[in-house]
C-alpha cells in the first residue's frame, strides 16, 4: 500500500492500472473491472460508494486511494447556452472547460495541458507559456464532473494545449473513453485537435479511430509559420504527405481548422493554394472567425470574405463550413482561452481569454 501521506487518485487509471490496486488491496484480478464500473459507469466519488467490495476492503482502499473526481470551483454561462467551467488543479494552477448545447448534440471542449508552448500567434493560451501536462484523470475529470455530464454527446480536445505534447496522458484519457471497461463511446464521438506533433500523431492514426483536426490556417509555409511557429519543425506539407497514407472515408474524419485573418489568410488565391494543399485528400475545412486579443495585430474576416472563401473551396471539391462562434459573450471562442492563475477568486478576471475552437 502507498506509504505517504497523500493518497493515489483512482480517476484516470486504465483497467491493467486497477489491477494493480486491487491485488494491492487483496482483491482478486476481477476486482479491477468492477472498480472501473463504479469509477467510469456509476461516476461515484469515494470508495465508499463501491458496494460491492466488502467494506474491510474499501476501508484498506480509503487509506492509499481516492476517487479523486472534483468539481468545478466556478462556471459562466453564455447567452446562447454555452457553459465555461474552471476546473482547480492545484494552489496556483487551473484549466478550462466548455460546454457547447447544439439541438440534439452537446459537445465538450476539454484541456489537455495547463498553458501550452506551441505560442501559435492567435491563441491566448500560448502567451502564458507552458505551465504543466495534465494527468489522464485530470482529463477525465473534466467530462465526469461538469454537471450536465450525462448529457454529454461528444468530446473535443480543444482547449488549453497540444494534446500530442502530452501524449501518453492523451492515449490513457482516449482509452478510458473509447473502452469497454470505461465509457464505452464510440471514437466517431472524439476529436483530438493538433498542430501537427509528428510523433504523436504518427501514433494517433495507428491507435486511436477518433477524429482528428489539424490547426492549418495558411497554405503557405512561410505564412504558417508566422501563425503557427511549429511549421517549422512540423511542415504542414509534411502533415498532409503522412496523413494520405490513412484511409479518412469511413469512421475516422479528418478536418483542418483555419481561422480567418483579414488581408492576410483570406484571399483567392490562398483558397485556391489551400485547395492544391489538400488535393487527394478526403477531408474537410472548418473556416473559423477570429476574436481580438491584446497585443496582436490581427482581425478577423469580413462574412462576406468568409463566404467567398467557403464557395471557392466547395467548387473546388473541398468540403468547407463556416463554424459557428459561440460562447463570445463570456470570452469562450478561439483564439481566447487561458485561466488567470493570479485571480482566481475575482469573477471578473475569472475567464480572460481562451484558445477554444468552437
């Protein structure tokens, strides 16, 4: 059993991981199902409430392990029904969470990592630096513990840092979601967003059949990498080449997210080079209008632009939408998502600005 003072949170451990409680606590091996049962089914929040493990032996789980769900510590909610959820994740360190209600679809946009260090030029998240990697039950606990849980249709891991700097917590957290022993949802219910780690998205495609989109947001290397500094070590001509090698027809998706920049990612001939880009390709783009941040000299796209945009990719057989914003009036659009770790407590400075993709 564990020796120190604090105890092991159960949130996040896969079932080989529950294996290893249970023969801790002298439980047998199929212990380890019906703990991951009452973790991921039943959503309870202490051992107490495992009913079936005899109590002499959820006493000796009490004394190493916790459930280790926690709640939100505060929410705003939009106009248009969206939700913004802080979720606490030590003294000094918070993430964010969004609810986003759509008719029949309610899809939660979820962090992978406390700041990020990808410091793409758009993305308030990235001006905070990179803080820490979220753990798998740091994860979880975002989709288990927002109150509308039960509600929940699909997961984008789209807020708060590259899910694929943070890739081993990422897989854990997918695993959890996507297998018969935890959510047991379908992986058409998951979108991880990247900005093209190779390594990790190598990985991806050859273990996980969720959805994927890819951060883009200009067919031109140089120009990419003015937005995106990542270009270049990860060229997005290098992304494409890698991911026409995987069948994109059937279950898994592939989207590329480009936010729209005026006068400088939204002309003619940049929907035609983006065209060329994705030639060969099955996918599609999302066009995404861009919110003001401090200090950046960058505006968004006029509608009409966004329009033209979309027509002249769709005439050239390139499936391409205009995302919807939503959440604008508690600052939970793209470009705007990062936690103001020094204000926690003041409601006004609570949800500066954050990087979801919504």
């Amino acid at each position: 059993m564990n020796t120190d003072n604090r105890r092991i949170r159960l949130l996040g451990m896969t079932l080989d991981e529950l294996k290893g409680v249970a023969a801790d606590a002298g439980l047998p091996s199929y212990a380890a199902r019906q703990l991951a049962g009452w973790l991921y089914r039943k959503k309870v929040t202490s051992v107490d409430e495992m009913t079936d493990i005899a109590k002499s032996k959820r006493l000796l789980l009490n004394v190493s392990y916790e459930v280790g769900a926690l709640p939100p510590v505060h929410e705003m909610q939009s106009a248009d029904g969206t939700v913004k959820y802080l979720f606490r994740i030590s003294a000094d360190r918070t993430v964010e969470a969004v609810y986003i209600p759509d008719n029949e679809r309610a899809t939660l946009c979820v962090s992978s990592q406390v700041g990020c260090r990808m410091n793409c030029l758009f993305c308030m998240t990235g001006k905070q630096g990179f803080v820490s990697n979220l753990t798998a039950g740091e994860i979880i606990n975002q989709i288990q513990s927002v109150p509308k849980t039960e509600q929940l249709t699909n997961v984008v891991f789209m807020g708060m840092g590259e899910p694929f700097d943070n890739t081993d917590e990422l897989f854990k957290a997918l695993e959890i979601m996507t297998s018969d022993y935890g959510y047991g949802w379908s992986p058409k219910r998951i979108t991880v967003s990247t900005v093209g780690i190779m390594k990790g998205l190598r990985r991806f495609l050859e273990e996980s059949a969720c959805h994927l989109a890819v951060s883009l947001h200009s067919p031109y290397s140089d120009e990419r990498q003015s937005l995106v500094p990542t270009e270049k070590a990860y060229p997005a001509a290098e992304i494409i080449r890698l991911l026409r090698q995987y069948d994109f027809s059937h279950q898994r998706r592939v989207s590329f997210e480009y936010i729209m920049f005026e006068n400088k990612n939204d002309s003619p001939k940049h929907a035609e080079a983006l065209a060329r880009l994705l030639s060969r390709l099955e996918c599609r783009v999302n066009l995404i209008r861009f919110h003001t941040i401090p200090g950046i000299p960058l505006k968004s796209s006029s509608q009409q632009k966004m329009e033209q945009f979309r027509d002249a990719l769709n005439a050239r057989r390139i499936i391409c939408t205009i995302r919807t914003s939503r959440g604008e009036d508690i600052l939970a659009a793209c470009g705007m998502l990062s936690t103001d770790k020094k204000n926690v407590g003041e409601k006004q400075s609570l949800f500066p600005y954050n990087d979801v993709y919504l």
